[in-house]
C-alpha cells in the first residue's frame, strides 16, 4: 500500500511479507526509485495493511493484519524509522482479511 511516511509528498510503498513475517517500507525518492528498505514490524505473518492518521498527531500510521489472528499499529513519526507499535490485539477469532480506515 502507498502512504506518505516520511512527510515529503513522494509516495512511499508499505509491503507486508507474509513469508518473513514481517512489514518494511521502502520510501519514495520522488522519481520513481525508492530507499533500500525499513523494517517497520515483524510479527506473525501479516496479511493486510491500512494507513491513517490513527493517533491524532497528522502522520500516517500502519495498521496491519495478521493471519495469526491479531492486530497491530506502527505509530509514524515522519518516515517510521523508530516508530511506537502497539502489542499485538489476539481477540479475534480468524486472520484479519483486511484493513481499512474509517471515514472521518
């Protein structure tokens, strides 16, 4: 999925892997090249990825679901690179099909 991580208007690119178990972003350099890449989580094996302003603070934030079931947020801080996460949310009954922000 694509959001602006690093808050520099270039598209940067969010990949889950679910055979890693893991989630990096690579950042857009703004001509079509990206950064090598962050690891933004590991956990067990994500599935689907959203981005939104989840805390309030006017940064994309990842939420990302994992097959495992669970749930976690990498909280942004302009480009993810030492970003807060939330635990892992085990609730949930099945794997997370997918993720996406609410309307506000």
């Amino acid at each position: 999925m694509t959001a602006d991580f690093d808050r520099n208007r270039d598209l940067d690119l969010a990949v889950a892997n679910y055979m890693s178990a893991s989630v990096f972003v690579l950042l857009g350099n703004g001509d079509g090249t990206f950064a090598p890449k962050l690891e933004a989580l590991d956990g067990p094996f994500p599935v689907a990825i959203g981005a939104a302003d989840c805390n309030g603070d006017l940064r994309h934030d990842m939420a990302i679901g994992s097959e495992a079931p669970s749930l976690a947020v990498v909280l942004g801080n302009g480009g993810l690179r030492s970003a807060g996460r939330s635990g892992w949310d085990r609730s949930y009954g099945r794997a997370t099909a997918s993720v996406a922000p609410a309307a506000q």
